[in-house]
C-alpha cells in the first residue's frame, strides 16, 4: 500500500517532499519540554532532523537541557544514518521516565554536528513545544518525531504504515 500525501498548504510542509537518506538542518524556533514543573529544555539552537515520511526530530544541544535530570541508561539502539545511538532516563521529582531520550556519542561524519545532542520522545513529556504550539507525538512507539500545524502527512508510524 502506498500512502496518499496530503497536499501542504501555504506555510506547511510535506513530510513526503523531505529526504531519503535524511537531512539535518539548523533551526532558530524555540523548543521547550516541560515536565513535572520544570522547563527541562528551552532552546532556539536546535537542529532537526527531516526524512521521508517522518515529522522532524528536534536534537538540543546539552547546555540548552537541564542535563541533571537526564541519567544514562544501558539501552543503545543503531540508525543506519546516524550511527550508534544511546539514551537517557529523565527523572524530575517523583517522575522517572525510562529511555526517553537518545542521543549520538559518535555519529557518522554527515550527522557530526549533533553528537552528544540529546532528542526527546514527546509522548512521555507535559508538554513539548516549537514556538509555544504544543506539539502531538508521532503515532506508534518507535519514532519521535514532533508534530506540529505546519507539518502534514500521513506519517510512519500509524496502524498500517510499517509497509510504506
């Protein structure tokens, strides 16, 4: 089965016109995670991620991340883009959320620039945000790409789109 995009308005994108193998780009929108009370994240030094199919995945680098609430965790997972993945646990207060952030210690030279970024599943968050919209997760548990107004589909990850 072959998925029908939808046709983007003025201001939006396609994630069927982005790349494959994917592309970094910088952006300047402003990122903020919230959890349990805390702004963990609050950046608009991003960069983000864009391939076929898939809403971006924003990479935030570490001195824009309250980095003493993310703890290493032994999960590693490999991209065949990015390399070598690893994750993180976030914990805030009573709130503990398991391998919920990744990031690449060593990625491969075309992704070099976000080694040691740290991305975030927005699902298991209070709230993430791209220039205060607040933002719905990609569908499924594998991917963790952002969805915002100015992105349309359809997007890997809902029921029946393994095949694509």
């Amino acid at each position: 089965m072959h998925p029908q995009p939808i046709p983007p308005q003025p201001s939006q994108e396609s994630v069927w016109d982005y790349p494959r193998p994917p592309r970094l780009e910088d952006t300047s929108k402003h990122i903020q995670i919230l959890l349990n009370g805390v702004m963990l994240v609050d950046t608009r030094q991003a960069k983000r991620v864009v391939e076929t199919s898939h809403p971006p995945v924003y990479y935030i680098p570490p001195d824009d991340i309250q980095m003493t609430y993310l703890l290493p965790s032994a999960r590693s997972t490999y991209c065949e883009w990015k390399g070598q993945g690893a994750y993180y646990h976030v914990v805030v207060g009573d709130r503990r959320l398991e391998n919920v952030a990744w990031y690449y210690p060593t990625p491969t030279p075309a992704f070099a620039s976000i080694q040691n970024y740290v991305a975030f599943y927005p699902a298991p968050m209070d709230a993430c945000l791209v220039d205060g919209e607040t933002v719905e997760p990609q569908p499924g548990n594998f991917y963790g790409g952002w969805i915002t107004r100015d992105i349309v589909g359809p997007f890997k990850g809902a029921p029946g789109s393994w095949g694509w």
